[in-house]
C-alpha cells in the first residue's frame, strides 16, 4: 500500500482508492497489506476477504463470499452484463435475464474440449457462480487494449466489454490430456475497460518477466499471461541410470517475457 495525495494505490492492480478503504474497490486487495513476494520474484495473489465486495461496469457489483470453495456473487446493474460456463451458475434471481452466446471457433472448441457457448447473464439482478472447487478467486481488471491468456476452464466471469477467443499451444497436450494441442482462452478489452475472475487451483503466484527472460514452467502450473509473453512446448531430457538406463525426458512450457506469468499451485483436469 502507498499513499498518492489523498488516494491509497492497491499493490495487486494498481487502482487509486479513497482513504478510508480497506479493500481495493477494483480488485478486493486488501489495502493493508502489502506485496508477499519470493526471493525468485514470485508474488502470491491477494487473499480476498470473506465478503469482500468490488465495484465494476455501470454500477454493478461482485461480492467474493467463502474462502475454501470461493463463491462470486453479482449484482448486476441495468445495461452491464457477463458471461460464464453455464456449469458454473449456483443460482440467479427469477428476473434476471439470461441467454445463450455461440462462441467463434466451432468444433475446434468442441475437439479440444473447451466451450463453444456460454451463459450470458443480463442485469439488473443478482446471480452467483462457484467452481465448486477448492482454491481462490483471482480478480484480473483489465484496461483498455489488455489481452490476457488463461487456461482453459479457469475463468469463472467475465464482463460483457471484454471480448473472448482462443488460442492454441502446440506440443502441451501431450502432458496434460492428449490431443493436439493446449487451448488458452484469451480475453481482449478495446475501448472500455473490463474485468475478468479467474479460478485458481490451491493457491495462485505472478511473476512478471523482463523482455527475453525465460522460465521454465510445469505445463498443470500455468494459470494465465499477458499475450506479450511467448509460450512453447519444450523437451527437457533427463538422464536415466541404474537398471532402467537410456535417458528420459518431460515436457515444460517455456515462457518468454516481457509480461506477467500466472501460476497455480494445485492442478486439476477440468476437461
């Protein structure tokens, strides 16, 4: 926490809050605490408060309620929407409009196990949305022209003025579930800013790299990165002795900044 006049700056995202806030209104860092980071650079996430609640859209609302299986409940102002897994909807307000969004990529998406249509949530009115899964909510405001990459069946929400696609990893499946390749979703504000929440497995770390710096990541770890940061499959081989002999090897991902790494330190297969 640093103090900007009569402003109180969140260390998580940066955002200027009044000076009797204890939580940040952008992202629910509590303003009291300030960054735990690692002697490698690694910085844990926030932990949000039970009940914390932030403010986005036109008005509308995310109370964060729970900390072992993490709830996201929304109060939706009129004209702001969001969208989500329609798995992950505990319940929602008899008035409160949903539908249906047809998402581009087609039976790419369906192959490689991702949605090809999401629940749109359509304000005013309150919904919530759970994971039902151990581990935290990361919140991820995103200002115009951000484009974040997150692994697939991690994002529990989205705001309606984010735009939402994929991209795919060659060479990562292999680890992980196989088929052809690892699928990122990836989201992409323009004019206006946005806010996506994230679903991370145990507990969730960021490290931002400087142009040309690599690391090295276990390919479950990964949870999201700016699209600034190249991603690649590479081999690394283990030499093997005793009665076995031969070498062996294992998959990592490469990632090459510049831009912030997002790791999880718990993985589960939610395909």
């Amino acid at each position: 926490m640093e103090a900007v006049g009569q402003r109180l700056a969140c260390h998580w995202c940066r955002a200027q809050n009044p000076p009797d806030r204890t939580t940040c209104v952008v992202c629910g860092a509590p303003l009291s605490v300030a960054d735990v980071v690692s002697d490698s650079g690694w910085r844990e996430a926030p932990k949000l408060r039970d009940m914390t609640e932030i403010n986005f859209g036109q008005g509308s609302t995310c109370q964060v309620e729970g900390e072992i299986v993490p709830i996201a409940e929304l109060k939706l102002a009129q004209g702001d929407a969001v969208f989500f897994e329609h798995h992950i909807l505990l319940w929602k307000d008899e008035a409160l409009a949903i539908s249906s969004m047809s998402l581009p990529g087609g039976l790419k998406r369906l192959f490689g196990g991702m949605p090809f249509r999401v629940t749109v949530g359509q304000g005013p009115g309150r919904l919530a949305l759970s994971r039902d899964a151990t581990g935290e909510i990361v919140v991820m405001p995103l200002q115009p022209g951000v484009e974040l990459d997150v692994r697939e069946h991690a994002f529990l929400m989205s705001s309606h003025t984010v735009s939402y696609s994929f991209v795919q990893i060659q060479g990562l499946a292999n680890i992980l579930h196989g088929g052809q390749g690892m699928y990122m979703d990836r989201f992409v504000t323009q004019q206006y800013p946005g806010i996506v929440l994230l679903h991370g497995y145990g507990n969730v770390f960021e490290r931002t790299l400087q142009p040309n710096e690599s690391i090295l990541v276990e390919p479950g770890a990964f949870l999201y990165k700016d699209s600034s940061v190249t991603m690649t499959a590479e081999r690394q081989k283990i030499q093997g002795g005793g009665m076995f002999g031969g070498g062996q090897g294992m998959y990592m991902a490469r990632m090459t900044g510049p831009g912030r790494v997002g790791i999880q330190s718990m993985y589960v297969h939610a395909g």
